[in-house]
C-alpha cells in the first residue's frame, strides 16, 4: 500500500500551523508519522547531478531536506523525538551552521553529522516545536546550495487513524 501524503506550504513568517502540527504529535504509539520539511522549489529548478554524480559523490541530495519524528513507543520504551537534515554541504554542516549564527540548543544531542547521511538530531524529553520549525527554516536556507523562495512545504503521511 503505498503512503499518501498531505503537503502544507508556509512561510518564514506564518509558520504557526506547523507548530500545531508538531504538537499534536509530539507524542505517538508506534512509529509511524514524520514531518518532513523542504524548500518550495519546482521540480527541474535545480540542477541536482547526474546519476553518476549521487552514487559516487560523497554530499547528500542538492535539496536540503528537514525530518521531524515525534517520540514513540518501542518494546515498551520511549524513543526520544529526533530531527534530521539532509543536505548537499558535505563535511562539517554543523560547522557551516554555526558560522550562519545557528545555534543547536545545548540540550539537543547531535548523534551524526556525516557528509552523505546527514545530520541527526535527538531531542529532548521537553523542547519547544516552535524551535524546531525555526530551526528547520533557518537551516534549510544555510545548508541550501541555491537561493529559493522565501515558501517551504511540510509533507506529512496521511493514515486513516493518524
């Protein structure tokens, strides 16, 4: 059965129904919900390589890409909520980060900052959606290889019962 989703688009300034979004569901059964955050860019406006290019190089996908997964149960224990970033900086994205004045709060536990995989993020038992969506906005821009729209698109799954 292939996963339908609903897509919102927002803006650096009206963002506020994504962060109802996100605490709605901050809080989930089973895995089985993501948000997932990009910049509104058309298909085709972006150069992003050749197939040889992705199998070979060592940089993430040229769209930067912004994944939210709330806390879940699994065997009995809470996983903690986790962010992860896909982009096409290669080395060192925290570091570019920081050099656009993105601060990752102290109490978030950056897990993995590789070249290709990207960087995840475990959150905290209490954080602030709110942070989170900055976050995504301010680091989607950072990480971002080309210039875009000041839109974004949050893409979530669509289940009968979610």
């Amino acid at each position: 059965m292939a996963i339908r989703f609903q897509t919102l688009v927002f803006t650096e300034q009206e963002f506020g129904h994504i962060v109802d979004l996100l605490r709605d569901k901050q809080q989930m059964e089973t895995l089985n919900y993501w948000v997932n955050i990009e910049p509104d860019v058309e298909e085709g406006e972006v150069h992003t390589g050749s197939l040889f290019w992705k199998m070979f190089s060592s940089r993430g996908p040229m769209v930067p890409k912004f994944t939210w997964v709330p806390s879940y149960m699994n065997k009995q224990q809470k996983v903690q909520a986790e962010i992860g970033i896909t982009h096409p900086v290669g080395e060192r994205a925290i570091k570019r980060l920081l050099e656009f004045q993105i601060e990752i709060p102290s109490n978030w536990y950056v897990q993995q900052d590789h070249p290709k995989r990207g960087i995840v993020i475990s959150l905290p038992e209490e954080y602030e959606a709110e942070e989170v969506v900055l976050l995504a906005i301010r680091a989607l821009r950072a990480l971002s290889p080309f210039d875009f729209s000041k839109e974004y698109r949050a893409s979530t799954p669509l289940f009968k019962n979610a």
